[in-house]
C-alpha cells in the first residue's frame, strides 16, 4: 500500500537539514509561480475560460459550499486509496485530464513528454490529448509501466479519426476518451484579445502531422508547407458529434469508450444505453461555455444515472479536499487539469509529479484525520452542501 501522506514527513525532515521544498504545495503559489514562468500569451490560455469566466470560477469556487463529516474510533492507521477501472488496479483514484497545451507549458515545449514521466514517477494515470507536441506513440513510451488513456478530438474526416484510434490501439493506451463538448471552440475574451490560438500558429500538432492519413490529405509535407498543413487541421478539426456516431465508435475499436464533458443525467443514461464504458462528468474546466453550473453541482445526479457505470470527474479540482470531495459524491476517478499543467511549467515531469504527490497526499491526510480508511468508506460517508 502507498502512504501519500508520507510526503508530508519528506518535508518536514528535509527542513531539519534546512532544505525548503522546490515548488509549493498549495494552489495559489503554484498559480502564481506558473504564470510567471509561462509568460502573458501561454498563460491566457491556460488560464483562461469561456466568457466573463463565471463557470470556470464556480468550478472551483463551489467545492467550498459542500463539507464533510470526520468520524472518530476508526482505525485508520492503513489506508487504501487504490481504485479499479477498466480491468485494471491503480494505487491512487486521481488521473491526468487532457491537457492540449502541455506540449508548450514545459520549458522545453515537450510537455507532453514530461507528463507521460509523470505518470510513470506517480503511477496516476495521463490522459493524452489528441494536441501534443509530440506523437502519441512517444509519449505512450514515457508513461513507462502507468496504464495511458487517449483523448480523441474526432476529426471531421473519419479515415482520419480510425487512423488515431488506430495508433492509439497500437500504442498501448487502454482507454479511449471521446471529447463530446469541443467540435467549435468556445468564446475566450483573453485569447481573443491577444488574437492568440496556440494551433493556428502550428504548435501542438504533431499527432496530425504524423499520421499517415492527414499526410496524404497533404500536397506538400508539414515540413515544407506548414501553412497549408494548419490549414488542413483547421479544415478537419472538430466532427459534430450525436449519439448516433456511437455505434460507429463501437464498431472501430475494442477500447474502453469514455465520453467525456457529461453533464446531464439523460445524457449519462443515454451514455451507458449506447454502450460508454465511463461517463466522464465535466464543463471542460469552464472553458468552452459560460453561464453554466460548477461541475462538482452536478456529480451526484450523473452518478446516480450513470448507474454501475463508472463516472470520472474533472473542473475545479485544486487540492486533495476537493479530490476527496468528488469521490464522496460518487466519482470513481478525479482528474486533475491546470495544477498538473503549472508544475510542468514550473519543473517539467518533476514538477508536474510534485503537485499530484502534494494532492495526494492531502487526500491520504484527510482520510486519515476523518476516519475514512478507503474509498468506500469515502463514498458512504458522502458530502453535505453547507449553503
Ligand atoms: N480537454 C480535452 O478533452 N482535450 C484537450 O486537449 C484539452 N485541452 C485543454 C487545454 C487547457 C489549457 C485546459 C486548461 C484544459 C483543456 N482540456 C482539454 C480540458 C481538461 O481536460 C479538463 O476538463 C479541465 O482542465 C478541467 O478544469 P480545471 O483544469 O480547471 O480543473
């Protein structure tokens, strides 16, 4: 069994010998440094969302109007956080979201890379964006023995889309996570205001630039005409996708099908009748529409649609509280976004690990101090809105 909260006896014996931690542990520091390190462009982007941002604010601001009750007399000297999902036993329940910038977010531009050894340092699980900097079949080797998951942007043109599932498949990754809420891109007042879409100055593309099929839609090579091979991108980027699409996804591979940013309960069920493997519960970190409701609102009522069916959660998840938070109210796992992303910007795959170390461990604490020695224990002892 791992201790996460071990961490915590790492730094304080460390500061004995008078030696402080690299990076913070806490989200606000960690916001702050990262922007500062990603300059004013990449940070818009990372930092920002959908319209005046009130969702993606609420995201995170409405775990603090839900709480949970300690209990006392529990043995929780031994703790279990290890959670199960498709077929396969991981020690923690969090994992990487897709993040398809972290190509640019390290200070080497090959974020993704850095998140994949991440993942292998932690053993949590990355969600590789179908935007990379480096092909997927790269960054799948540097997950080392961490399962990998692939997000899918279906593109328009589906010999295309079979051709990454395809890779995916080959690859090794062992889900794949079809994003449901991204065919257009949602109205972002920063980017728009520095004119700035990080793809259409050709960066985290390689997954396209790659593959055999988007080359052949190609008259020249990206290598010689990368204009026209954006141009491409953006020509094929983004299928409108319904639910009649599943039975094509069905067909085309034997993964495990996630659909991700759920937010309705109909759609959960319709989910699980078509056949999802996982029903992914987000708003997308509040980035493609505004005017909606925090994500963290809405779990329990996809949880209980979902059915058997595992829910994965992601938007506004900041700390180990609001991890264990989500999984009292159902989710099976948590993703963490823009923290994981911050640390890449702060120190590559070791940075990126720091924070999901620093999560965990919190989580661990927690579960410690509120009698909650697994999971289950989390789950049954659920959490109550305090507004
Ligand atoms: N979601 C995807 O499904 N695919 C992506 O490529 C993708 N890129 C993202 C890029 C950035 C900069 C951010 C911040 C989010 C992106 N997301 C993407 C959404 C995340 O997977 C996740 O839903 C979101 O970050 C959760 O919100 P939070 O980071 O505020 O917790």
């Amino acid at each position: 069994m791992t201790y996460f909260g071990a961490m915590q006896n790492e730094i304080y014996n460390a500061g004995l010998k008078g030696i402080l931690p690299t990076w913070p542990v806490d989200f606000a520091t960690l916001e702050q440094r990262a922007h500062e390190a990603l300059g004013p462009s990449l940070t818009s982007y990372v930092a920002g969302g959908c319209g005046d941002e009130h969702t993606q604010d609420q995201n995170a601001a409405a775990f603090h109007h839900w709480g949970m009750v300690p209990r006392m007399m529990v043995d929780c000297s031994e703790r279990d956080l290890s959670i199960e999902l498709f077929g396969h036993r991981y020690p923690s329940p969090l994992f990487m979201a897709p993040i398809g910038l972290n190509g640019e977010a390290s200070q080497d531009r090959h974020g993704d890379m850095a998140a994949a050894r991440a993942s292998a340092l932690t053993g949590v699980p990355f969600c590789a964006s179908t935007l990379a900097n480096d092909p997927l079949e790269d960054v799948k080797a540097a997950c080392g023995d961490t399962p990998a998951w692939f997000q899918l942007y279906t593109p328009r043109n589906r010999e295309l889309a079979t051709s990454l599932i395809r890779r995916a498949e080959e690859a090794g990754y062992k889900a794949l996570v079809v994003t449901l809420d991204t065919w257009v891109t949602g109205w972002r007042p920063r980017d728009l205001n520095a004119s700035n879409f990080p793809q259409l100055r050709g960066k985290v593309l390689q997954n396209y630039f790659t593959d055999p099929v988007f080359r052949s839609l190609l008259t020249r090579p990206p290598e010689e005409d990368p204009a026209a091979a954006i141009f491409t991108w953006a020509a094929t980027f983004g299928q409108v996708l319904t639910w009649d699409d599943m039975e094509w996804f069905k067909s085309v591979t034997k993964l495990p099908i996630v659909l991700k940013g759920i937010c309705h309960p109909d759609d959960a069920r319709r989910a699980v009748d078509c056949g999802a493997d996982a029903v992914y519960c987000s708003n997308h970190g509040g980035r493609q529409a505004n005017g909606g409701i925090a994500t963290i609102d809405l779990l329990e009522d996809v949880v209980k649609a979902a059915g058997n069916t595992p829910v994965l959660f992601d938007s506004g998840i900041r700390s180990g509280t609001d991890a264990v938070k989500a999984l009292a109210l159902g989710a099976r796992a948590v993703g963490v976004g823009r923290p994981y992303t911050y640390g890449l910007a702060l120190g590559g795959a070791e940075g990126a690990a720091w924070v999901l170390r620093s999560i965990l461990a919190e989580a661990d604490l927690l579960m410690a101090v509120n009698g909650y020695p697994t999971l289950a224990d989390v789950r049954k002892a659920g959490a109550r809105r305090t507004d």
